[in-house]
C-alpha cells in the first residue's frame, strides 16, 4: 500500500470530524465593504437618526442596507422595536442544514414577536438562493462580500445573534452552538 493510500483515509476522516469549522470564514480575506452598509467593525447600539429612516432613532446594529435573496432591498432599520435572530449560515455547511428546523420553529412559534433573518454567504447566488428555498418562515439576505459577517463579527458558521428590541446583542453563539438558543430567544421575546 503506498503512502498517499494510507493517508488519504485518514484526511478523510479529519474533515469528517471537523464539519464546517475547516470550511473558509468570511473573516480569513477581507472584501472591500459596501458603501450602503456602515463600516464599523463593533456594532454600537447608540441610537443615531439615519436619513434612510426619516429621521428616527436607529441604533448603529441596525444601520445597515442588504439585498434578499429574491433581489429586494432590505434596510436593517426595518428591524427596530422588536427583537432579532440573525443566522449566518453557508449553503454546503451540514451543521447549517441540520438547524433548518430549529430555525423553522423558531420563526413559525415567535414570528409575530420578532424578526429571523437569515444570512447566507460564502457560497454563489445561486446557491445561497436554493437552500434559501428549503427554510420557509425567514427572510433570507444574501451576504456575497461578507459585509455583515464581517459587520457582526462573525469568523464561523453557522452563527446566531440574538438582538434585542433595542438592537443590542442579547446572544450570540457560533459553530453549532444552538442548544440554548431557543431558551435565550422565549427570554428576548418574553
């Protein structure tokens, strides 16, 4: 048996285990950030008049423009006065796949009492718009240059933030880590 033979299984194997922590982030090649999304890298949650917003108070979470996956505009200030549950997910991550139902509960149980979004990057449209399709319930924005990863500092997915009504982080989890997630969102919405 040759060496490349003996090795092959075992490199294998290591992906196996590793899931989507080995896949690229969308923090590891920085992409110039969009004009229309503000480019502070920490989230502040002072609230400040956006001239998107006719004047209103919205805090700096939520001073950001996307794109949904169907093409429409989405203003991050939409999402002020109610509580948020951002999932960045990437269309070839199995561990993003696996937490459709949890993410589909989610928004069906607390969807009139807040918002869930989804996050779909480092993948193409047409990827990010397929497995978009398979999650009902969530509006989905596509994340091409990773200007809200990087907006939220989200290095791996599958990732969750939890904002409150006042758009501060209330919860985050990253890779996996949506065990308490649904205890964290009943306490946001209340």
């Amino acid at each position: 048996m040759t060496r490349a033979a003996r090795v092959l299984p075992v490199l294998v194997g290591l992906v196996l285990l590793t899931g989507c922590a080995g896949e690229p982030s969308a923090t590891e090649e920085p992409a110039p950030v969009d004009s229309t999304t503000t480019s502070s890298s920490e989230p502040d949650t002072e609230p400040r008049a956006s001239s998107r917003d006719e004047g209103r108070a919205v805090p700096e979470t939520l001073d950001f423009t996307a794109t949904t996956v169907s093409g429409d505009p989405f203003e991050g200030a939409s999402l002020a006065g109610r509580p948020a549950l951002l999932w960045f997910w990437a269309p070839w991550c199995p561990t993003c796949r696996s937490q459709v139902p949890q993410v589909q509960d989610i928004a069906e149980r607390y969807g009139e009492d807040m918002a869930v979004i989804g996050v779909g990057s480092l993948d193409s449209a047409e990827a990010i718009a397929e497995f978009a399709e398979e999650v009902g319930g969530v509006t989905h924005l596509e994340d091409l240059d990773g200007a809200l990863y990087r907006r939220f500092g989200i290095a791996e997915q599958s990732s969750f933030v939890l904002l409150d009504a006042d758009g501060a982080v209330a919860f985050e989890t990253g890779y996996g880590g949506s065990e308490d997630l649904a205890a964290e969102v009943a306490d946001v919405v209340g």
